[in-house]
C-alpha cells in the first residue's frame, strides 16, 4: 500500500525539521521515503488588496504599443480591440498609406473598434536620430499631417509634434538642425522650444482643437542628471509665453525600473506644473513609450504587469509599450503561424484580462515597497457582480494575496476563487532568442485552482499563490459562489486510473484544482494513468500540476499507449501538494484518438494534482537557430530578424535543435522562399549523419520583399530522431532558398 498522509502530521514534520527536531514515530503511520529529505518552504512575500480603498473606474494604463498595428503583418483588428487602448504610430503625409505602420494605412481597420492614436509627427523626418531637412520641408510635412488626421480625426488621443527632442534632431554643434539659420535660438534646447511653437501653431492654423501632446522626452528622470529638471521647466515657460500648451504631458521611460515614471511624476513634474501655475494643471500624463530594452520586457505578462502597478498607482492617464521585437504585433503578444495567420500568445491573453476588468480600481500594496523588482499587481471590484479581480505576477516565488474587507463589498461567508496563469513559453536550446523572443501562440491560459474558501473572522481573504513564475502572469478572481468551469483540456490526477499510489480528498487538498490529489507514488509498480483524447496525432504541450517536497530533483516515467516518452522532471517545491503546488511543462506524442498517458515512479518522490494537454503550437524560428555562413535578416519595414537568407555556399548550414517526446520517426516542416525560377535543394543531416534532402520549388519571390512571409511556401522531410534533443541541419544543396521557421509533427 502507499504511504497514507495527514495534514497535522505534515505540519509537524514541517515544524520539527525547521527546529532541527527528531520526531517520534507515530503508531500506523509508515514515514514517507522522502521525509528525511523534506524541506519547508520559505515564507511567502505577500501582496495587499485593500477592496475598501476604491479610487475610481479601471483607467487600464499601459494596455497600448508603439507601432503596435500594421497593415503588413496584417493585424486583426478584432485582436487589438481586446487589448489595445491607445497606439502610437507613425504619422501619415494625406493620402500616403505607402508604409504599413502609418496612421493612414491602420486607420480603417481601426475604425470602429474604440482604439485611439497618438500620431507622431517627428517620424516624418525619417532617419534614426531623425533627420533635419530645413523649415520648409518640415512645415510642410506637418500641413500635410493635420490634413490627414482629419480622415480619422475621432480616433486620435493627441498628435505628437515631436519625439525624444531631448536628443534626436541632431545636438552636435554642426547638425544641419543647430546651423540652419531659420530655426531660432542660442542653445540646443532654445531651437527645439521655438521648433515646438512654430508646430503647434501650424497644427492649429488647420484645426484648432487638435489635442497635442509634449515634450515626450527620451529621458525624464531629472535625479540622473541635472539638466533635465531645467529642460522640462524651460519647456514649459516657453510653451505658457506663446501660447502653445500641450494638452497632455508626455515623456518616455525606457528603463528596467518600474518605480521610475511614480518618481518623475510625484517628485518633479506634479511640483513644477504648481510652481509654474500651468493652464489647466493637472495635466493628463501619458508615457508614449515605456519598458526597457533587457529582452524580457515587450509583451512579457510577469515584466509588463509590474508597470501596469505603478501606473495605477500613480493616476498616469495612458502608457504604450516601448518596441524591441518586430511591429504590427500589438506590441509583441501575437506570434506568426505555419498557415500564415496572427495568433494570440501569453501576453495577448494576459492583456486581455487586463482589458476585461470592471468597476472600480483597488489600492494594492506589496509586500516590499523599496524593491521596484517584486512581484506587483493591479486589482478591481465590479459591484454590479460583485467580482474581485487582480492581475499580479513578475517574480519567481511563493505569494500570500491578503483580500481585506471582502466581506463589506457583498460578499461570502464563503466566496469562489480561482487562479489562472498565462504562462510564457521559451525555448532553452535556441541559440539566439532572448526572453522576448518566446510566447508560442496559446488559445487561452492555464486554469490552476477553480475552488471555495471561507473568509476569516475579520471578513477578510489570504488566497496562497505557490510557484509563480517570473515571466508568468496570473490572474485571482473571487465571485459568488457557483460551480467550476468545464476545463476540457485538464484531467485530474484523482480522476485517472490509480495503482499502487493514494487518494487524497479531505483538508489537505485545499489548494488542489479538483479538491484531491494522487500521493504516495513511491513504488516500482506506481503509476497514474490518464485517459486523454486527441482529435489527430501529434506533438502536445502538457502541464503538470505536481509537489516535490524533498531537497533533490525527481522524476515520473512517461509512457504513451506503452510507448516510451521523455521522463517528466520535477523540481523540488519547498512542500508537499498541501501547501505548495507548483506546475511543469513537457511535450508528449499522442494518437489520433484515445491514449493512455501514464506517470509512473522514477526517480525521488512527486505528487500529482492534474495535467493539462493542449496541441503544441512551437516554431522553431531558423533566425534562433545555430547559423553556419549565412545572414540573419529582417523582413521588409522590420528591424529584428525574421529569416535566415544566404544560405549559398558549400558550407552554409541552419542547425534547429528540435525535442522529440519519443524516439521515432518525424515529419519536419520548414517555411520557405525560393525567389529564382529552378528548384532547390537543402541536404539534411540528423545528429551529424545524412538523412536525405528537402527539396524546394520556386515561390515567385524572397522573404525580404515588402509582401514579407506571403509568398512562403513549405517543404518537409521524413526524419529519424532519438528521444530529447537532436540536431536537423540544413545544408547548402542545389540551387538557392531562404528559410523562415521549421515544425515537428508526427511521421
């Protein structure tokens, strides 16, 4: 028989390790094999949610992107509905839709859809620092600009004359912008002051109730440097002397620091706007670019959250991700697919909670205010449902969410609570991605706890969070009490067929998703076999819901219908499936049909709550890929690469590291362009040893063209691979072809 549990013997044993105790043994209760190995968890960080601090309706600042909306890729305007508020995109000249970005060639997708813009006039310049080409060409650059917003005048927020100022119209003493003699001014700073008025009055010569937006500063963060505070305060001295107010104040803040944009505002603008006496203070503040460059910001649920906290905390008006990936992908939460379509990721999905949240904003506190880096949420009450939800995430660890004053809001004695995690995906043996470069296209997030609690005597909540993850984000929601949602994906550890292993369904399966938990896996004959349906073969992404509560890593054998799969891992979680469950992914190979998906005992000791089975959407992208003498390269209007082209001489190779779940044979798909008029070979080569060629016909063009991916075609191989990772190259054949992305599927 397994090893029975209880919840009070767990707790002691917990106890008395941290004590360095030796506890005596207890009469029918066999000691667990791991127990001498057992460790407790650390304390738990907690986040605050006070539901009796309310502070008016849900402003959702930070659901925008720069450039976020592109007429190549060709973004669904339906996706930006559910995620967008405000865009910043690049200004039109009138009736110029000729780049895809433009507020001219995305305005009629966007028609309709309650997504505003901000409208950049500096991008007209062109050039990166822009440009300066004389008064004239400007001036009228800007003419033509007003005449276009009046197409799609309701769907502007404000127009933005000019762009990080500061420094991107050229500050050398001999730029053309600090020589040419028409433009005004002793200083840098003076000639961009006058530069500021001449445009905001020629804007408002052609309409006058046009909202602008400036100075949008690069840099305002007047404690690094002490010319910025005086930038700022000349900026605005010089916009009251003539006349030229902006009507939103906008600056940019690019860096890692989410507590940067509070600082700024509290401690220096809000103080300057009093001092000055600015018509119309308080001004609504719009930060038109935000997030760092690290390569886990854009799109990235667990980064962007953490901003999303301080903006609300702090009353900004609007934010916009800053861009670091490729446009049109509303900022970096769609993801390109074999059949050539924009599919949500993590960070679309998480964006759409944000967006879907009602009713009044929450004061939400966390556990250490100093620490800009931890774990940060943004939380709403919807009276009308009588709903609590919060959106938290952005560190790897245990989280206690202390509710305070549920009961006040109409709620309980008990209340439904459920967690879900919209979890981003990565692919560890990719040779170029970064962090940014994950997010697989998902059909929704990861319902981990559906279950009812009871408030304490106060009328307050703690809902324990347990293995959260960095880059991950979650969403709580406490409603009235009904019953679970179907989750057709997810199969229960207590629902599956059981042998040699425990059930365990009373108090000590509080946290788990189905209110019981499968233990005592702790024999060569344990297993927990799941049932699992599978309308085709192929790759499926499975979560695992599981404890390990030794020191060391442990494993369960995966096997499929009797086929051996790759062993699950499972490292250790500070406790058991009481108190700490945390979850893994793997990749299996199903049937079309009905499977036997089964875990059995491996190695130390785990505990099983639940697997969630979904189709695998990963592409390996041949731009992350190990390139042998080729080029990496962006499609047409991008600035990060996309593709690998140049694969022309003889030792020109693309090498994808690909997982296969069991040994066997594979089909591997790639997407490619062959733009000369013969076909084209590739030789394939699988852990080193010849497999054959990928053959490749003409596709009527190149992938760097400004159609970008719409001449791809595709191409694919028999493959013969061991279980884990092995290595499919590419080599130089005959003829020419570029390549894009490859996929496994089933043989």
């Amino acid at each position: 028989m397994g090893f029975v549990r209880r919840a009070w013997w767990k707790a002691a044993l917990a106890a008395g390790l941290a004590l360095g105790l030796v506890l005596p043994a207890v009469p029918g209760v066999a000691a667990h094999p791991a127990a001498a190995a057992a460790v407790a968890a650390a304390a738990p960080e907690v986040i605050t949610v006070d539901t009796g601090a309310q502070s008016g309706p849900m402003a959702k600042p930070g659901l925008g992107s720069l450039f976020g909306v592109a007429s190549q890729p060709d973004t669904p305007a339906a996706l930006a509905a559910q995620t967008q508020n405000l865009l910043a995109q690049h200004a039109s000249l009138d009736g110029d839709t000729s780049y895809p970005t433009s507020t001219e060639s995305v305005a009629g997708k966007l028609n309709g859809t309650g997504v505003r813009m901000i409208v950049r006039y500096n991008d007209l310049m062109g050039g990166w620092p822009y440009i300066w080409k004389g008064l004239d060409d400007w001036l009228g650059k800007v003419d033509s600009a007003t005449r276009s917003v009046q197409k799609y005048r309701s769907q502007v927020y404000a127009v933005a004359p000019l762009n990080e100022p500061d420094n991107k119209l050229g500050t050398s003493a001999g730029s053309p912008f600090m020589t040419d003699p028409q433009v005004q001014g002793a200083t840098y700073d003076d000639k961009v002051n006058w530069l500021w008025t001449q445009t905001v009055r020629r804007i408002h010569a052609i309409d006058p109730t046009l909202r602008t937006m400036g100075p949008n500063y690069e840099h305002y963060n007047p404690w690094e440097s002490a010319d910025r505070q005086p930038r700022m305060r000349a900026f605005l001295v010089n916009a009251m002397n003539t006349g030229t107010v902006p009507d939103v104040i906008g600056w940019h803040s690019l860096g890692p620091s989410p507590g940067d944009v509070p600082e700024s505002l509290t401690h220096y603008y809000r103080p300057l706007e009093q001092q000055l006496g600015l018509p119309g203070a308080p001004k609504p503040v719009v930060v038109e670019e935000y997030g760092p460059g690290t390569g886990d910001f854009e799109g990235v649920p667990g980064t962007m959250v953490k901003h999303w906290a301080e903006f609300a905390r702090y009353g900004i008006d609007a934010a916009s991700m800053g861009t670091y990936t490729n446009v049109g992908l509303l900022g970096n939460t769609l993801r390109r697919t074999p059949g050539g379509q924009l599919s949500p990721n993590a960070g679309w999905w998480f964006e759409n909670w944000y967006q879907q949240m009602q009713g009044n904003q929450l004061a939400v506190s966390r556990w250490d205010t100093r620490h800009y880096q931890a774990a940060d949420g943004v939380a709403s009450f919807d009276p009308g449902s009588r709903t609590v939800t919060l959106l938290v995430g952005g560190e790897t660890t245990d989280l206690d969410v202390k509710l305070l004053g549920v009961a006040a809001r109409g709620l309980g004695p008990q209340v439904r609570v459920r967690v879900d995690d919209a979890h981003w995906t990565g692919d560890p043996n990719a040779t170029h991605a970064s962090v940014e470069q994950g997010g697989d296209p998902q059909t929704g997030g990861y319902r981990v706890l559906d279950t009812t609690m009871t408030f304490d005597g106060s009328g307050n909540l703690t809902v324990p969070l347990r293995g959260l993850e960095q880059y991950d984000g979650y969403r709580v929601t406490l409603s009235p009490v009904t019953a679970p949602d179907a989750q057709p994906t997810k199969y229960e550890a207590e629902q599956a067929r059981r042998t040699d292993a425990v059930l365990h369904n009373g108090s000590d399966a509080a946290l788990a998703s189905g209110h019981a938990y499968v233990g005592g896996i702790d024999h060569p004959d344990s297993s927990v076999a799941f049932t699992v349906t599978a309308p085709s073969a192929g790759i499926w992404t499975m979560a695992v819901r599981y404890a390990n509560g030794t020191t060391a890593d442990a494993t369960h054998t995966l096997t499929v219908n009797g086929r051996a799969e790759q062993p699950v891992d499972y490292p250790p979680t500070g406790g058991w499936l009481d108190t700490e469950p945390h979850t893994v992914w793997t990749r299996v190979l199903l049937d079309a049909g009905t499977n036997t998906v089964t875990l059995g005992k491996g190695t130390g000791y785990a505990e099983l709550d639940s697997v969630d089975i979904r189709p695998d959407t990963h592409r390996y992208e041949a731009e992350y890929a190990a390139v042998t003498d080729a080029g990496i390269h962006p499609f047409a209007y991008n600035g990060f690469p996309d593709y690998v082209g140049g694969i022309d001489n003889a030792d020109s190779a693309v090498d994808f590291a690909v997982t296969a779940p069991a040994a066997g044979t594979y089909r591997f798909t790639v997407g490619y362009a062959d733009g000369t008029a013969a076909a084209a070979t590739h030789q394939v080569l699988v852990n080193g040893a010849a497999a054959g060629t990928m053959s490749y016909q003409p596709t009527g063009g190149w992938l760097g063209t400004p159609v970008q991916d719409r001449l791809e075609a595709q191409s694919s191989v028999r493959v013969t691979l061991t279980q884990g990772v092995n290595h499919i190259v590419l080599r130089k054949g005959d003829g020419y072809a570029e390549l894009d992305w490859g996929v496994l599927g089933p043989g």
